[in-house]
C-alpha cells in the first residue's frame, strides 16, 4: 500500500517585523526603485517552483494510486485464469474427448455446470457489491464540521464531537476507552465499523480485505464471501472426485497417451491443492459465524464501556447464523443479500448494556426511508464521562 503525504510550510513574508524603520536594509530596498517587471521576474521563480513541486508531486500520487488498483486485480485474473483452464480442461478434454459412457458423460456435465454457475455467481457478488458505509447520521454535518474546524480550542473541539456522539448507539470503544473517530472519513465510527486503507472508507462490520475478491469483506458481502468459499470447496471436491479414476487410467498407462493426460493430471493436483487451502479458511469462517467475531475482532477484542470482551456480541449459535444468513432458510445457500440489520447496531451478548442507552429501544428508527433520510427522533445519553480518541 503507498500513501503520499504532503506537508504544507507557512511561508514567512515579513522582512524584519515590527522593525521596518530601522533595518538599514529595508530602506536601502525603498531608496532604489525597481520597476514592474524586476519585481515580477524577481517573485516569478518561487511561485512557479512551488506550483510545479506540488503539481508534480499530485500527478505522482495519481500515478501510484492508478498503479495500486491495476495490480490489485492481478489476484483476481489469477483466479480466474485458473477457473477458465479448469472449465476447459473438464468439459472438453475430459467429458468430451476422455469419457465414452453417455450417461456418465451427460450427469458430470450437469453436475459440473450447477457448481461452476454457483461458483462464479458468488464471486462475482464477493467482488463487486460495494463494502457499506456509515450513514449520514455518524458523518459529521457541514455546520458540524464548520463549527469544529473554526474552534482553536481542543476542548471545545472535544465537546463539539461529544455532543454528536451523545446522539449515536456506539457501545464499542477503543483501546484506550474513547469513542472512536475516523478523522479521514470525518466520522464517528458505529460498532464494528473500520476503516479500510486499500478502500479509503469506514467499512461497516469490517472483516478484512481480501485481495482474491479484491474488496472489504463486511457486513453488506459477508455473507456473499462465505457461500464463495463454500462452493469453491464443492466445485474444487466434485472435480477431484469424479477425475480420480481416470488419473490413475492415465498413471497406469491404461488411457492412451494423448494431450487430455496433461490436463487431467494437473486437474487433480489443483483441484486437491486449493480444496485443502479452501477448508482451513472456510472451517474458520465458520468459527467466526459461530462465535459473532469478525476477523479483526478475534485478534483484537472489541472493547466497551466494562473493557474488552471477545464474545460481547455473541447471542447463542442460532441468532448468530440469523444475523449473517437472515431466516428464511431457503435463501442461505443463494446468493442474495439476506443479512439481519443496516450494519449501524448489533444486539450485545450483555442485555443490560442496551438498557443503558434508550435509543435501542427501536431497531428500526436507524433504518434509511425511501429518500434516503434517517428517520427517528434522537434521545440523548447524558454521559460527561465520554471522550473522543482521533484515529488516522
């Protein structure tokens, strides 16, 4: 990841401040006239010099940003290299030119062809729906901002983010206990909500970024990512499976030696190889599910106001399967969006905690309207305790 980061100096322009009469320098300066154009050739070289360095180093950032998402799709067009060669290899080399038994031949292609449609259909979701942003409600408004910008004063500028946040059902904390806020997204970060550097944007119920989907897995595809590593399990086990006796065929010399042996063999070994990888992730995925836990929070506990807890959203096994998968259960193992909530609130393990703060008396008053405005009213939680940690 490349980041470009500019400082900006303050550009001290008063010769001899304050002491303007007495600088025997100043007054030579006045004595001597100088016309327009010396003044202008003598101020010229300066502004352009500064004006190119910071145009040049715009379109180097441009340049390196540009460079960073084209090779981030190279993970991407590996996979699906692979999965085209994979196609190939099944349904001509080896049902078309290797099979002799009609049957056979008819029920592989039908089978292989659910899990390649299924497969491909949760990639494509895994990779382009967009991760979930906060809403409006966690952003700082444009008076907000104006007001907080212009305050000089660290603690009006704390009591400013204090006030917004009194308004907002944030229970998880930082490490060091405030509230967190993303200073880049200008936004106080709702539960479980990250901000993603390869994405630059608050994600919500962040996982991880993935570079085989080259996207922020969260709440709006986590389930999409699941069902992705479910079917590429079964379509890596299905190929494996039904190409397994006609590699040992090839091994054995029983099959004539034709360009088919090359591609079956390497079938077997590939389709072996990334099931076994897939299990691992998949087998902890499914612990993740299990448990409520995020990635990011099985390594670092989310903290609340009674200090870090790993299982403080965990609300039994059932509800927690729910609020991936929804509930309708038909609709688990197809990929359509399905997951419980808008990605603002989660339910805590802890019932005490959400009796604290009366705004979660009512799920659905974070719920966007057909506009896209919130609606409900806002009841303020009157904490002083509170502070506000800057995250960059």
């Amino acid at each position: 990841m490349l980041y470009c980061f500019y400082s900006h100096k303050k550009l001290l322009a008063n010769h001899c401040a304050g002491q303007w009469a007495g600088c025997t320098s100043c007054r030579a300066a006045s004595r001597s006239p100088m016309s327009p154009m010396d003044r202008g050739q003598d101020r010229q070289p300066s502004t352009d010099t500064a004006g190119g360095n910071i145009s040049w180093t715009m379109a180097l950032s441009r340049g390196l940003r540009c460079c960073q998402r084209v090779f981030s799709w190279i993970p991407v067009l590996i996979i699906t290299s692979v999965v085209l060669w994979s196609y190939y290899a099944y349904v001509f080399e080896l049902c078309l030119f290797t099979l002799t038994n009609t049957l056979e031949k008819v029920v592989y292609l039908l089978v292989f062809h659910v899990c390649f449609v299924m497969f491909s259909w949760t990639y494509w979701k895994s990779i382009f729906t967009p991760p979930a942003s906060p809403c409006k409600k966690f952003q700082l408004s444009y008076s907000d901002k104006q007001r907080y910008e212009m305050e000089e004063r660290p603690d009006a500028q704390k009591q400013i983010l204090v006030e917004i946040a009194k308004k907002l059902p944030i229970f998880t904390r930082a490490q060091s206990g405030a509230i967190r806020f993303c200073d880049r997204c200008q936004v106080l970060k709702p539960d479980r909500c990250h901000h993603c550097s390869v994405c630059e944007t608050c994600v919500l119920k962040m996982d991880h970024h993935c570079p085989w989907v080259n996207n922020c897995v969260g709440f709006s595809n986590y389930k999409f990512f699941l069902l992705f590593l479910s079917y590429s399990m079964l379509y890596c086990i299905f190929i494996a499976a039904t190409v397994f006796q006609y590699f040992l065929k090839f091994w054995s010399g029983d099959l004539p030696n034709r360009p088919a042996k090359f591609h079956v063999l390497f079938l077997m070994f590939v389709a072996l190889m990334f099931f076994v990888s897939l299990m691992f992730l998949f087998g902890y995925h499914c612990w993740l599910v299990a448990k409520n836990r995020s990635t990011l929070e099985a390594f670092s506990a989310p903290v609340f106001l009674s200090g870090p807890d790993r299982n403080g959203f965990n609300v039994g096994i059932r509800k927690n399967l729910q609020q991936v998968f929804g509930e309708e259960r038909r609709l688990w193992f197809i990929p359509v969006f399905t997951s419980q909530g808008n990605g603002h609130y989660f339910p805590l393990k802890n019932r005490s905690s959400e009796s604290q703060n009366p705004l979660l008396a009512n799920e659905d008053m974070w719920e966007e309207s057909d506009d896209g405005s919130e609606e409900g009213s806002l009841v303020e939680d009157q904490d002083p305790s509170v502070t506000i940690e800057m995250e960059e």
